[in-house]
C-alpha cells in the first residue's frame, strides 16, 4: 500500500468514527419534559421566531414548530387578538408539569408557537454532560 492509499484509509477509519449529528429536541425548561424535535421548527412569513405584544403589554417571543406532541392544548379556539390574521389560537401547556408554553395557531394548517423564555434546546445523546443549555 502507498503513502496516499494509507492516508485515504486512515481518513475513512476517521470519519466511520464521527457520530451522525446529535437530534436536538425542545423540551420544558421547568420539568425537561420532551415537547418536540427541532427540526419541526416552522417558517411564518419568512420567519421561525417571533415577537408580539399582547393587550395587557406583556412582550411574548416564541418559536413555531409544526408539531409538538408533547404539548397539550387547553381551551377552545379563540379569534380575538391572534397574532396571525386567519389563524385561531388555544393555549398549550406542558404535557406533564402544566406549565403555559404557548399556543396552537389553527386555520387550514396548524403550528404551535412555543415560549423561548419557557423552554429548552437539548442535545438528546449529551449524556456527557455537555448538553447546550
Ligand atoms: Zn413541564
């Protein structure tokens, strides 16, 4: 074997040994409970992360996810004072300590706007302890 055939195979041995990426999952910032992965992440008007002020003055910013199954959704669907025009809302909260976390947005489609400051980006393999907080 000659100099480049040894170095191409200690290149494969190489990149056989790198992990396939990591699956990043939303979970509760409260209780760690897993809501949804992060590649459900959902695009509203060019945008994943959005930022509104409700009637009372309070600043809400959250991220839209397709799909969060470990949610539960609360309430019937209400139109007054939604943030995206044709869409209703119902509140979501976690699927196993109750906290708010946001809302199920509903039309033809539907997306659920999760609270940045009320849950977690993890790394589901950091089980040595380098997991992003
Ligand atoms: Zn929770």
């Amino acid at each position: 074997m000659n100099e480049v055939e040894t170095v191409s195979t200690e290149l494969e041995e190489l990149l056989e040994a790198i992990p396939s990426p990591p699956q990043e999952v939303i979970v509760c910032k409260l209780c760690r409970h897993r809501l949804a992965d992060a590649d459900l992440m959902h695009d509203i008007n060019g945008k994943t992360e959005h930022e509104f002020t409700n009637p009372f003055g309070i600043v809400h910013r959250f991220r839209c996810y397709d799909d969060a199954p470990g949610c539960k959704i609360q309430g019937s669907r209400e139109a007054a004072d939604t943030w995206f025009l044709g869409y209703t809302w119902r509140i979501c909260t976690c699927g196993k300590c109750d906290t708010f976390l946001g809302w199920l947005f509903e039309a033809n489609d539907s997306f659920f706007g999760l609270l940045i400051s009320k849950t977690a980006q993890e790394n589901l393999r950091a089980d040595s302890g380098t997991a992003a907080s």
